[in-house]
C-alpha cells in the first residue's frame, strides 16, 4: 500500500455510502453495483440474487460501475491472493459477503412487496474536491454588443427535416451550468404567448459554444426540426451568464427573431 487513502482529509478519499439495487423488466433482473466486480464476484451476487428470488440464474444479469464508484470488488480467495484486482479492493476480505447481504436483503423485499428503509445519503463533499482544468476569465462582448445579443438569425421560414440555426453573444457555460435547467428554448407560439417545445435536452437540438476571443464567445444553437413538428410561428430563446473581473455573475437572455414551421 502505498498511500492510506481512507485516512487523508477531509474525511478520507473513499465513499462512505455506496447505492445498490434491482430493478425488475418483466422476468428479467438487473442487479447494479457500485464497482468494478470480478467475474466471479458478479457471478456469486447473481447465485444469491436468484436464490431469493427464486428465479432461474440466467434470469439475472449483472450490472457494475453503476450510481456510484468504489474501485474493485474481489471474491475473499481473490483478496487473498492481492494481485491487482484484490489489492484494489477497499474495504476488505469481506467487500464482497456485505455486497452480498445487502443484495439478499432487497431480493427479499422485491419477492414479498415490502418497504425497506432507504438508508443513509452520500455526503456532499464537492466543496473539498480540488479543480485542475483551466480557469474561467472573465466575459466580454464585443463592440457595440450586448450579452444576448443575436449574431445570426434563423431563415424566416422553414421545413420539417430542416435544420435552423442561431448564434448569440454569450458567457462561459461554466459561469452556470444550469443543472435542472437548460441553456436554451426552442419557443412556439401559442396565441399570444410563447411556450417551450423543446430545450438543450432534446436529440433534436445541440449547444455549441465558442471561445471566438480571449474572453468573447459565441453560442450557436440549431435545430433539426423533427417530422411531425406541428406547423406554426416559433423563436429560439438563450439564456446565460457572464462574468464580470471581478468575478460577479450575471444572467441575461437573448431572443432569435420569429421564424414559420410550415
């Protein structure tokens, strides 16, 4: 061992809770782990599964690297021997049986119907994790322009199967990355309001952005407009953040003009 990474600060660089399940599609299980499981190990969890559950083996599949990540997960005889996979195995001879016993214990649950507890939450400790990739400078826009301000202009009428495109004077996605919302709104207008059809989360539609200066950038939004798009007005809506020298951050949006689906 080279270094005892449960003991570093701030509180040891390995997880404390680890997430584990089955899901169930018709007659088929999928049991998900938290690591990397040797074969073996993959193979003893789907036995105890199946067993509880009383299912044929092949009726069980198993799934690693899955909610969380916890390195290697070794049978003890493959902890004994502490070549590479053992040796990176980090709670012990015993990872393994405990996997095995918490698996046994949702198996059950998923048999009879009952409710188990759903146990304790990972902490937050993203405040202590260390940043290494570049830094955000701060925004500027370029002369006579405004953040939100809209460089290119979509065709003001258009076909399904198309594609339209807009670009925008914009900020560095990093200043908000907006999780739980979205860099921009496809709009269609609905009498004398707009609403949104469809956002950053659609196959339909991609985000680029562009670091065109050393502290300009550019964010070009198209849409490829799916068959079956019902006909009528629509804009494109960008919504982002700017940073100032100081380190202040600012939204703002920007609007495309109306163009006609049709």
């Amino acid at each position: 061992m080279l270094v005892a990474v449960g003991l570093l600060p701030p509180d040891g660089w390995v997880p404390h809770v680890l997430k584990i399940q089955i899901i169930r599609i018709g007659g088929l299980f999928v049991v998900g782990g938290p690591a990397e499981f040797t074969i073996v190990a993959g193979l003893r969890i789907r036995r105890t599964v199946a067993d509880r559950l009383g299912v044929p083996l092949e009726n069980v599949i198993f799934q690693g690297y899955a909610n969380s990540y916890a390195s290697y997960c070794t049978t003890p005889q493959e902890y004994d021997a502490q070549q590479y996979e053992g040796g990176s195995t980090l709670f012990g001879r015993y990872t393994l049986p405990a996997y095995q016993q918490g698996f046994a214990t949702l198996a059950d649950a998923l048999r009879t119907g009952s409710e188990i507890p759903r146990g304790p939450a990972p902490r937050d400790l993203s405040q202590f994790q260390p940043y290494v990739g570049p830094g955000i400078d701060r925004d500027e826009s370029p002369a006579g322009r405004v953040f939100g301000d809209v460089l290119t202009q979509p065709a003001a009428k258009t076909l399904t199967g198309q594609q339209i495109a807009v670009e925008f004077v914009t900020g560095h996605p990093g200043n908000n990355p907006r999780r739980r919302g979205t860099f921009f709104e496809i709009q269609r207008r609905s009498g004398d309001h707009w609403t949104r059809h469809a956002d950053d989360g659609d196959w339909s539609t991609k985000y680029h952005w562009t670091r065109t200066e050393t502290h300009q950038s550019v964010a070009r939004i198209t849409w490829d407009i799916p068959d079956g798009t019902p006909a009528g007005q629509y804009r494109v809506q960008h919504y982002g953040d700017s940073r100032d020298a100081a380190g202040a951050i600012t939204a703002f949006t920007g609007t495309s003009n109306e163009f006609e689906v049709g």
